[in-house]
C-alpha cells in the first residue's frame, strides 16, 4: 500500500508523518514548493510538541515530499475548508482542485479519501461531481471516502495516536480497507459508517463545544450586569455529576470550533437556531473584552494613553496557530473603541504579524499600562509576578495576582 497525502499543514503533516512513521510508504504532496524544500531541508513548518521527534522517524522509514502529485494506491486529501461568510456555506473549492489533480494521474482502483472537515452532503455536492466530470466511475474507477481529522494543535501528534476515529465509505470492504491503514497507527476505536454520517458526526462533534462554550461566554456577560462572580459560579455548578460548564474565554478560535457550526447554520438556515445563537454568543466576545478594556482604562484614569497591551495572537495556548484568534478578531473591531498603537506580544509566534507587535517581554511591558491576558500560554504562568504594577484584564481566569479584573 502507497499513500499520498495532498496538503501539508497543520493536519496533512502529521498526518503523513504517523503513517511514514508506522511503516506505510508515503508521499507528501503540497502545491507550496518552497514549503516541500524546507521539508525536503530536513526542517518542520510550525511549532508542535512531538513533531521533530516524529518528522525524524519518518525521514529514517523514508517518507518523501513533493509539489507533483504522483499515482499511488491511496489518497488522502487533507486540505482547508473555509466557509463563505455572508452565506456561512462551505466553500469546497481547495477540496475540489485536490480532487481534480488526483484525477489526472490516480490508477483506476485508487481509494479516495477526504479527510478535510466538511459539512453533511459535501462530497456528495461537489466531490462526486468532480469525479463523474473526470469520467472516473463511482465504486470502480475510484472509491470514495471520508475519514475526517479529530486533533488539535498543541496535542496533535498524542492525539494522532490515540482518539478514535470515524471512516465514512459507500462500500464497508473499502472502509475496512481504509481502517486497516489507519490501524497501523491509530489505537483509538476506528468506527465504519457511511459517508454522510461520518460528514454530520465530526461537525456535530466541535459544534457541541462551540455551544458549551457560548453558555458559558452568556453566562459571563449575565453575571457582569449584575456583579457576580462566574468562575465562582461554574466551579459550584461543575460539582453536580451531570453538569460540566466551560470557563468562560474572549471568543472562539482555531479552524475547527469557530467554522464548522456555520457549516450547520448555512446548511439548515430555519433549523440550526439554536446553532446560530451560540455562534453569534461566541463571535460577540471580542466585542465585550474590548468593552471591559474600555471601562478599565476609564476606571485606571489611562483612557488616553493607548498603553494598552495585548498579550497572545494565538487562538489557544502553547501553540503558534494564529488562525481566527480571538486577539485577530479583536484588533478588526479596535478602531471602534480604542486609539491606535496597541501592543502585542506573544512568546509563540516569532514572525511579525503585526505593526506594534513585540519580540521582547520586558519591552512589551515597559510600553503598557494595561495588560490583556488573552492566551493561558505557559510562559505567562510562569512569569505572572513580572505583572506586578500592572493593571491586569484577565480572560482566561488564570492569573494568581491581587486586585486583577476578569471578564
């Protein structure tokens, strides 16, 4: 067995590295050529714990990279799924052109596999078309499959290994087929279904969370009102067998729990309301952060300084994914509130990102009055005393100083 696996960030990469690792050849493939050549240079392309290790054993079994797409036995296409965000509806089309230059060069026989987080009836919108228009024939020329990702960054390479996993096929051989390589690495349970069941449970999965998280974001903003303390509140609440509230954050990140809902709501606009309200709950809290940054600066008498600093860019902590970070969605709505030349600093992401961002932490908080905990990177926790001084917002509920304002 030979698989490639088309894209090589955040999912694809590890994904192609644990199979290379586990004794499966394998054959990365991303159109970015000057990403290939730093993998081909031996180097990694983002901050994950476990990934050199990892990137070095699959180098040592002899996985290869490559910006052309060659035939292989198997595919796994692992490429971005955004959403449309006026109409909140899939947009298919890196999963389409993926699909498409397979088609150019795959045996007949190869096993398609899409692995790209999709909403209910993707592949059988766009994907089976895309095959059909090639002159492929379902089930015989190429076998569809849709085996979605369940990692997170930060845990990616554990997770890999461990969580259970859902194969969606239209022939249960063909899924078993799949399951058996995912075996080669996976000791999670690998359940066989078909395809939109398998499309449906991964997005109900990170919609579940979304809306968890919502209640308890409404939950922060009714206590505010009225002067109670929330954290308390859920710490109470979570003692019950049977409840389990999250803490409350500054919004919802990451290309997982901040998109797939809107696949939901695009797709069932007049069914997923309840959907739709959290994500709206969750898109809202930049917004609120921003007014309690607000309320501080008039409170500390700094409301004219614009010595507001943020710290984290990421959307969670100890990682340098900075995809629909909460401080990103932030800094959109800044100029509604604040005066420009806010800072930010964040030990995980090294590029610059930003104007006023800094690389240097002293720096960072000899230029602040205020400082915003927007990530519970460990590198704050570690130097919390070094706030002293500060007037402290603290989204994340984790610092341990005196006198610190909360959401």
């Amino acid at each position: 067995m030979k698989v490639c696996v088309v894209g090589l960030g955040y999912i694809g990469l590890p994904t192609s590295l644990m199979l290379a690792a586990h004794g499966v050849q394998t054959v990365g493939v991303d159109y970015n050529e000057k990403l290939v050549q730093t993998l081909r240079e031996g180097k990694t392309t983002f901050e994950e714990k476990g990934l050199d290790e990892l990137f070095s054993s699959a180098l040592e079994k002899g996985i290869v990279f490559s910006s052309e797409y060659i035939s292989t036995d198997m595919y796994i296409v692992a490429v971005p799924t955004p959403y449309d965000k006026f109409s909140k509806k899939i947009d298919a089309t890196y999963v389409v052109n993926a699909v498409k230059d397979v088609m150019r060069v795959c045996p007949k026989g190869a096993t398609l596999v899409i692995e790209s987080t999709v909403s209910p009836g993707t592949i059988d919108r766009f994907v089976r078309p895309a095959v059909e228009e090639n002159g492929f024939r379902l089930g015989e020329d190429i076998h569809l499959v849709h085996a979605p990702e369940r990692i997170i960054p930060g845990n990616m390479v554990y997770e890999l290994l461990h969580n259970s996993r859902t194969i969606g096929a239209d022939d249960p051989a063909i899924g078993e087929k799949v399951k058996r390589v995912y075996s080669s690495f996976c000791q999670g349970n690998i359940v066989v279904t078909d395809i939109r069941t398998a499309e449906m449970t991964k997005v109900v999965e990170n919609t579940f969370r979304d809306i968890n998280i919502a209640y308890a974001n409404e939950l922060a903003k009714i206590c505010r009102q009225d002067g109670m303390d929330v954290y308390e509140i859920i710490r109470i609440a979570n003692m019950h067998p049977r409840v389990n509230i999250l803490q409350p954050g500054p919004g919802v990140g990451g290309h997982c729990i901040s998109v797939d809902p809107w696949f939901l709501v695009g797709d069932y606009p007049g069914l997923a309301n309840l959907i739709h309200q959290a994500r709206k709950i969750n898109d809202s809290m930049p917004e609120f952060v921003l007014g309690r940054v607000s309320e501080i600066m008039e409170e500390r008498g700094i409301a004219d300084t614009g010595r507001v600093g943020l710290y984290g860019l990421t959307y969670k902590e100890d990682v340098d994914d900075i995809r629909e970070s909460p401080t990103l969605q932030m800094l959109e709505s800044m100029k509604k509130h604040l005066a420009s030349g806010i800072k930010v600093y964040d030990p995980m992401v090294t590029r610059d990102v930003l104007p006023n961002q800094y690389h240097d932490f002293d720096a960072f908080l000899e230029a602040v009055d205020l400082v915003v905990i927007l990530v519970g990177h460990s590198h704050i926790r570690e130097n919390m005393d070094r706030l002293q001084g500060k007037a402290i917002l603290d989204t994340r509920h984790i610092c341990t100083l005196d006198g610190v304002y909360t959401l």
